[in-house]
C-alpha cells in the first residue's frame, strides 16, 4: 500500500468519525501541528505524549503523531462513546490504514 493509499484510508476514518482531515497531506505531524489540531498548546500535546495518552514516534530529534493514533485519540476522549467502541474504532483505523498484506 501507498503513502497517498495510507493516507485516503487515515482521511475515510477521520470523516467516518467527523473529523475533518481535508487538505491533510502527512501521514504523521510535529507536536506543534498536533497542538494546532487539537487546538490546546503545545507544552500539552507534550504532556499527553508523555504520560503515553498520545502516541508518537521519534525521526532523530523530531517527535510526530501518526495520523491514525490522532484519529484514535481524539475518539477515545469522546464523552459519547462506550469502551467496546472506542477499541473498535481504534482498530478499524488501524486495520484501514495498514491494509491488506
């Protein structure tokens, strides 16, 4: 599968979750963008990293969030959401965004 496949399947589960992703053209942002997303600062996207709330990967200095674990993220932390969803909804964006194999 693509970069540009991976990414067409992080924008379907974003949508199917209604999270507007358009425009997107990353499969990972900086911490700052993350911040800007989530639109809290960036000393808290930090924290939520961290304290493994959050998962991120390390390119030599540079910390990103995979678009599929801010997907992920932002629908765990839905008030409206049960625990059996919220696993499934995880694993869905996951399953999507890696594909068939």
């Amino acid at each position: 599968m693509t970069a540009n496949e991976k990414l067409e399947h992080a924008r379907r589960i974003a949508a199917e979750l209604g999270i507007p992703l358009d425009g997107m053209d990353r499969l990972a942002f900086s911490l700052r963008v993350t911040a800007r997303l989530l639109s809290v600062s960036h000393s808290q996207v930090e924290k939520l990293v961290a304290r493994g709330e959050l998962s991120a990967f390390r390119v030599g200095r540079s910390v990103r969030v995979e678009v599929v674990e801010l997907v992920a993220f932002m629908d765990r932390n839905r008030k409206h959401r049960n625990d059996a969803e919220k696993v499934s909804v995880r694993a869905r964006a996951i399953a999507l965004i890696e594909g068939p194999r």
